[in-house]
C-alpha cells in the first residue's frame, strides 16, 4: 500500500466528518492524516441495504435500477412527517421541505399529512 505524505496535507482541513453510507451509514471524526487519527462518532444500521430490502419485501422488484425508477413515482408526503417552519406554513397547508420521520404517519390514524410545530 502507498503511503500517504502527511506534510503536504493542510492541517486547516482538520478535524472533519466522513460519513460513508453503503449498506448502512458511519460517521468517522478524522483529526489528522497520520494512522489512528480516526474514531467513529455514529452510525446506523438503516442505509442502502435498508432500502433494497425494503422494495423487495414491499414490491417484489430485485433489480436495482427497477427500484430507483418505482421511486421516482412516488410522494413521501403521503408516508412521511414533514415539519412546518412557520404560522404562514401551518395556515396555507404548504408543508416544509424538512422531512422529519420517513414513513411516520404509519403510525398515526389522524391524517396522512402530519404537522408538528
């Protein structure tokens, strides 16, 4: 494996957040270029993988680009909370462009279109 010149690297970078999502999500703090200045801060196992078994469960669909195409025609706003950042909003019914919670209204049996203030 090569190494890395860590002279030539701008210590102004430093620290930053990586966050990889694949098959679910980590969130690494780097504090410098030199090995073991790295820690994982967070993470979730809900990510990609998350979603692929989901479709497939849901919509017997087991080709990828198939997936990403059937997402497109949907609307969350059916299935998810989204937030409302102010009176105006609340009062004309347009809804944030903040989700809060993806398919959070499963839950709830008032509306399909759940406000939190």
């Amino acid at each position: 494996m090569a190494s890395l010149d860590t002279a030539a690297v701008d210590s102004e970078l430093f620290p930053y957040l990586l966050v990889n999502i694949g098959s679910g999500v980590s969130i690494i703090r780097v504090d410098g270029p030199g090995e073991g200045q790295f820690s994982r801060v967070s993470g979730s196992s809900v990510g990609g993988g998350t979603f692929w078994g989901l479709c497939k469960l849901l919509t017997g669909v087991r080709d990828f680009d198939d997936m990403l195409e059937l997402s497109t025609q949907g609307n969350n706003s059916n299935v998810s909370v989204w937030l409302v950042f102010d009176s105006a909003s609340y009062r004309t019914g347009v809804l944030g462009d903040c989700g809060s919670s993806s398919i959070g209204v499963g839950h709830s049996r008032v509306c399909a279109r759940c406000t939190l203030l």
